[in-house]
C-alpha cells in the first residue's frame, strides 16, 4: 500500500533542461513494494542518473518524491508545464515534492543528481498515491 501524498512540499526551482545523465552510482539496493512504490539507498553517487520507474500505465504521471543525503547535496527533477523543476536535499534537510514524472522510451522516470562532486548516504522514495 502507497504512502499519503506529499503534503508538505519543499521549494522547487525552474531550469529549462535536465542534467546530462552521465553519473554514476556505487551501493544501490532498490525496493519496489507494489505496483508504483520505489524506495532505495545509494552509497555514493556523482554526477545525474536516470531513475526508471515503470511503463507506461493509465494513471499519468503524477508521483511524490522524497530524497535525503548524509553526505553533500543531491536534486530530484521532475517535469512541469515550463520544463523542469528540481527539489534539493543537504544533510539533516531532506526534501519532498508532488509532481510528473518524465515519460521516455516507455518508461516514466525523474532523474537525481549530485551537486558539487559526490554525495553519500542517498536515499529515496518515489510512490503513487491519490
């Protein structure tokens, strides 16, 4: 069963474009818990990957993200109707949104970033809830 969405959203900022995916993560352990239930940890990551989800289904798009780090800062991107928006999570600041994921090869996913070099301790939890 989903989580309640996000009530409680952090501040998100517009970029016109997503990062180039060309990061790399050591340490992921995924968990999928139904059908649209992601949670996970990444020991280091640096740079921006893609975080798939699943196909395309019927009921659109719209997922709540929650990201925190122990260790340097990440973003979460998600799209909106101008572009792209992104949340930012620091260490003791995590941070959580409701937004659409990206809809691509047939998948629907958002994309995490490290910001300046590498970050560590990453975790994440991307669900679908009414």
């Amino acid at each position: 069963m989903s989580a309640a969405p996000v009530t409680d959203p952090s501040p998100t900022l517009q970029v016109g474009k997503l990062p180039k995916e060309n990061g790399k993560m050591t340490g992921k352990v995924a968990r999928q818990d139904g059908h649209f239930n992601f949670s996970g940890t990444i020991a280091t990551l640096t740079g921006a990957v893609g975080m798939a989800t699943i196909e395309q289904d019927l009921l659109g798009p719209t997922a709540n993200l929650e990201i925190s780090v122990e260790q340097g800062k990440i973003r979460a991107y998600l799209r909106d109707s101008q572009g792209y928006r992104y949340i930012e999570a620091t260490p003791g600041n995590p941070a959580r949104t409701r937004g659409d994921l990206v809809y691509s090869g047939g998948t629907w996913w958002w994309t995490l970033e490290a910001v300046d070099g590498e970050a560590r301790g990453v975790t994440y939890h991307c669900w679908r809830s009414k």
